[in-house]
C-alpha cells in the first residue's frame, strides 16, 4: 500500500515535471538548433516512433500475467514466462534494426524534395541513432515491465524523476556548448540505456529475477497475443494522429512546417497531461463499480461528476490559452513559431471532449468492451490521414491540423458519445446539460478578455503573468460562483482547511 500510494503521488510529479522541464527546455532548445533543425530533429523521432507499434501492448500483458502466476507462487512458470517475453522482444528487435535499415537507405528517396544535401545526412545519422535505440530497448523493457508487475513504484518513479533533471541538464550543457541535434539524440539514447541497464540490475539484484529459455507455454502465448490485440490499435491509432503529420509536412512541405506542427502537439500533450492525471485517481474506484452491470446508474453518475471535475481544470487552461496564447508563444517560442497558435487552437478545442470524457476509456476497459471503440477509432484515424494527404498540398501545416480535428469530433463527439449512451447505459443528455451549464462563465469571459486583450500591448513576460493573474481572479470567482457545484468547490475548500486549521 504504501509502494502504491507513494507511487501515485511520485507520478503526479513526473507529470509536473515533465511539464515545467518542458516549457523551460524547449525556448532554450528552439532558439539553439533554430527552426529548420528543430524541424529536421521532430521528423526523425515521428519516423522512428512508428517502430514502437512493434511492441504490440505486449507492457501491460507481462504485467498481468506476472501478477497471475505469481499468485500461484510457481517460480518456474514465472521466469518461463520471462524467458518467452524476452525471446520474443528480442526477434521484435531484430524487426525494428531492419525496418530501420530500410528507412535508412530510403531517406533520400522520401524526403530529397524537401530537404538539403546536409538535412539529409542528418536525418540519417539521427535514424541510425534512434534505431540502434530501440533495438535495444525492446528485449531490455522487459525488466521494467517486470519492476511494474512487482509493485516497485517508488524505485521506477525516481529513477524516471533522476532521467528527467539530468538528461535535461545534460542537454542543456550539450546545447550551451554549440552542439545540435545528433548530439541531443546520443544524449537521449545514452540515458535511455543506462536507464534499461539499471531496471535489469534492479530485476537481478534486488527481485532476484531468473530468466528461462525453456518450457514456453504455447497457449498462454495465444491468450497473451489475443490480450495485447486491442492495446495494439490503440497505439496504432495513437501514431496515426500525433505523428503522420509531421511525415506528411516533412515530405510534401519542408521543415519549417514540421517544426510549427511539433510544437503545437509539444503543447497539447501538456493540456492532455492535466486531464488523465485526475482521470488516474480515480481509476480503482471506476474498475470495481464498472464490473457490475448492476451499476449502471451510479457509472453514469461517476462519468458526469469526472467528466465536470476535468472540465473544471482544463476549461481555465483552454480559456487562458485562447487569449493569451499568442503572446505566450510569441515570448517563449518566438516570432518564427506564429502559426503554431492557430494549430494548437485546433487540436485543443478537437481534443477537449476525449479529455473529459476519457474515464469512458476505463469503464470500456473494465467490462471487456474495448473492440468497438478500438475499431472506430481506427477506422477515424485511417479517414483523418486521408484527409491528411489531401489538403496538406494546398493548406500545409493548417490542413493536417484540421483533419486531426475533423476525425476526433466524428469520433469522440458523435460516434462514441451515441455508443455511451445506447450500450454503456450512461445519460450522455444529461452529461452534456451539466457541461454546457459549466460552459456559460468560461464562454463569456473568453470572449470578453480577447476583446480586452486586443487592446493591450503586451511585450514581456511581467506583464503577461500579470494579465495572468489578473485574469485568473476573474475566472475563478465566476466558476466558483456560476459553474462549480458543492462537491466540486469541497474538492477545493477541504485541503486548504486542512491545511490552514489542521481540521
């Protein structure tokens, strides 16, 4: 229990900091490699993200069964266990050095229309670098899974917490000194490694883990592989949104476009950070209700109330950045990065209703039900990179933003919204009636403060976090007062009286 606990609380400041590195390091790191590298840099790592489909969701599957077998307390059957993941990650491996030997010897021939002579030396010695990573990453990950499956979070945690502060530094250092992109690449895989190597003497010294190559139980693996299948598309639909747009960008459109498109997914991935760590919390409770189809009502009930208390926190972030985003970008990215205000609008009001509904994901989970949404999200995502590939020749870097856009709405807004309501039993009109109630205070100011804000020049960061505060009074005391309920205002008042009267 108290791994659990400190491991929950050791994760919200993983999320913290990751977000805090994030919007420090990445001005310093933009204003360094400059656009056209950052660009070069985002390319690359989209590409080669695409080799980590091959894992398949085989994560969660050695944690669930480790947790089976362990339970019947047969050692052997658990390191056979082992001793088949390992052997299979270790042929997924081989897969990902040839696909990216492949990719290799076919940079020129994909991008040549695009880039420089030297972008492309570049690009191919960062592709060699990060494949030669996760050729190496893959059997080694099986240690980490192992850790997880062991309840170990505190030392997962740290040694996550550790990696963040000093591969930043270290970047930093690297970065301060001239070097550029490639340099950041060794970095990372460098600190990748020795983070792999310090999961297996963990497994080995401290879980006294033994790994056996023999007796691999051949219907386990078929139960294994038919488990990990539905993880699988949902990684599968996870590349085809957030990274077919800098592939397309890169070829038909350069990498200034990609570098603008980058950084506005830099930034909808710390809005998105915001909602699943509150959906994570309550995580345990969502599982045991959700099994019992008895629950119906009180699963509707939970959907609402999550579905609110997520809209409380990202309704002040989206209203915040739609007035002051331009100028926030302005300052911490630079003038060169203009347009990507306009892409981050996009993806943030497209992705707004999956966030506060993605406790959905864990009611699906919990009954069995995941293949229908698995397979109309893929099936979305494939429309969306269509849609992708046509627009992005006469509208760029805006076209791919909006066809994202386009496929999550029909997905999440229509699609899902009308199978939450008609086979998961949940009151999705009364759902939408508590948000749009919650809405009205967040809508008006929005409006207001960018009618206002035009008026203002602002030029430095002392007077936007100025406008900042200024602004967050007013939107806190109208949300307390014409969109916060009584439970969600205790949320607030219960930890600050605790923490003012000790009561």
């Amino acid at each position: 229990m108290n791994q659990l606990k400190a491991g929950a609380v050791l994760n919200y400041v993983i999320v913290g900091l990751n977000i805090v590195t994030g919007l420090l390091y990445t001005p310093f790191m933009l204003r360094c490699l400059g656009q056209n590298e950052y660009g070069l840099y985002s390319l690359v790592a989209s590409v080669i993200a695409y080799f980590t489909l091959l894992d398949f969701g085989f994560g969660s599957a050695i944690v669930r069964y480790t947790a089976k077998i362990r339970a019947t307390r047969e050692k052997k059957e658990e390191w056979s266990l082992y001793g088949m993941f390992l052997s299979t990650y270790t042929v997924l491996g081989l897969l990902v050095t040839i696909g990216g030997i492949v990719l290799y010897f076919n940079t020129d021939y994909l991008f040549d229309r695009t880039m420089t002579p030297d972008e492309l030396y570049q690009a191919r010695v960062m592709m060699a670098l990060m494949v030669g990573n996760l050729a190496v990453t893959f059997p080694f990950s099986v240690f980490g899974s192992i850790i997880t499956a062991y309840e170990k979070f505190v030392f997962q945690r740290c040694l996550t917490i550790i990696r963040i502060l000093l591969s930043t530094a270290v970047m930093i250092a690297v970065l301060y000194m001239g070097y550029k992109a490639i340099a950041l690449v060794v970095v990372q895989t460098v600190f990748s490694v020795g983070t792999l190597l310090c999961n297996v003497l963990y497994c080995r010294c401290k879980l006294r883990i033994k790994i056996i190559f023999r007796n691999f139980n051949l219907p386990l693996l078929k139960e294994i592989l038919i488990f990990s299948f539905w993880n699988f598309l949902g990684a599968i639909v996870d590349r085809i949104y957030w990274s077919t747009g800098q592939f397309i960008l890169g070829i038909y459109t350069g990498t200034v476009a990609v570098a603008i498109y980058s950084l506005a997914i830099t930034i909808m991935h710390m809005y998105m950070s915001m909602s699943t760590s509150l959906n994570s919390v309550l995580l345990p409770k969502i599982t045991v209700m959700a099994t019992d189809e008895k629950n119906n009502q009180e699963i509707s009930n939970l959907f609402i109330k999550t579905g609110r208390l997520q809209f409380c926190v990202i309704a002040l972030i989206l209203s915040a950045f739609t007035i002051f985003g331009k100028t926030f970008i302005d300052l911490w990215a630079g003038p060169d990065y203009q347009m990507t205000y306009v892409v981050t609008i996009i993806f943030l009001y497209s992705i707004t209703v999956p966030l506060i509904q993605n406790v959905g994901i864990s009611i699906l989970m919990a009954r069995g039900q995941q293949k229908f949404r698995s397979l109309t999200y893929l099936i979305i995502a494939i429309a969306g990179l269509i849609l992708q590939l046509i627009s992005v020749g006469k509208y760029g870097v805006i076209g791919c933003a909006l066809a994202i856009a386009m496929a999550l709405i029909i997905g999440q807004g229509f699609i899902m919204n009308y199978y939450y309501a008609k086979k998961q039993k949940i009151d999705i009109l009364l759902f939408w009636k508590n948000i749009i109630n919650m809405s009205f205070a967040p809508f008006v100011l929005t409006i207001l403060g960018v009618l206002v804000y035009r008026q203002i020049n602002v030029t430095s960061w002392s007077n936007l976090f100025l406008c900042l505060l200024v602004f967050f009074i007013i939107y806190f005391t109208c949300f307390w007062f014409f969109s916060m309920n009584d439970y969600e205002r205790n949320q607030i008042k219960k930890p600050l009286y605790k923490l003012l009267f000790n009561k």
